[in-house]
C-alpha cells in the first residue's frame, strides 16, 4: 500500500509539475514551438488527472468522519452561507 500511493504521489507530482511548467514557459514565449509540446502536455495532464483520482480512491476510502462531514455540511446546504462581519 505504501510503495503503491508513493509511486502515485510522485507520478502526480512530477506530471503536474511539468504541465504547469512547459504551459508557463509556452506563455512565455508566445507559443513559440506549441505544436512540439501538445502531446507531452496531453499526456502529462492525463498522468495528472488519473493519478490524482487514484490518490482520491486511495486515500478517501472507507466512511466519512468528522471531516468528511464537517465541510460542507447539510445545514449550509440549504441556507445561505455565513457572513462576516468587519469590525
């Protein structure tokens, strides 16, 4: 279990990172060469959004306790949200 989520963590980690990284250095540079990067971004966004929902599967199991249930809870559900007051 422990070799498995940390496999899944760095897989997501690492992906996302270069995701984010060559989007901000294709902004950067106008999209200059975009076509080169489309389908190692296709593939790391994928490697992030399913490794993402592997840590969600493997790190939410079982029933909810107190903070599955705390935020958002049925008493906001139909009422309106709090507000703050300034002092």
């Amino acid at each position: 279990m422990q070799v498995t989520l940390i496999v899944t963590l760095v897989l997501h980690v690492l992906s996302g990172v270069f995701w984010a990284g060559t989007t901000f250095a294709l902004a950067r540079t106008a999209g200059n060469q975009a076509d080169l990067f489309f389908r190692p971004q296709m593939g790391a966004a994928a490697v992030a959004v399913a490794t993402g929902g592997l840590l969600w599967f493997l790190l939410h199991d079982g029933p909810q306790g107190c903070k599955g249930t705390s935020w958002p809870s049925e008493r906001y559900a139909q009422s309106s949200p709090p507000v703050f007051k300034a002092w």
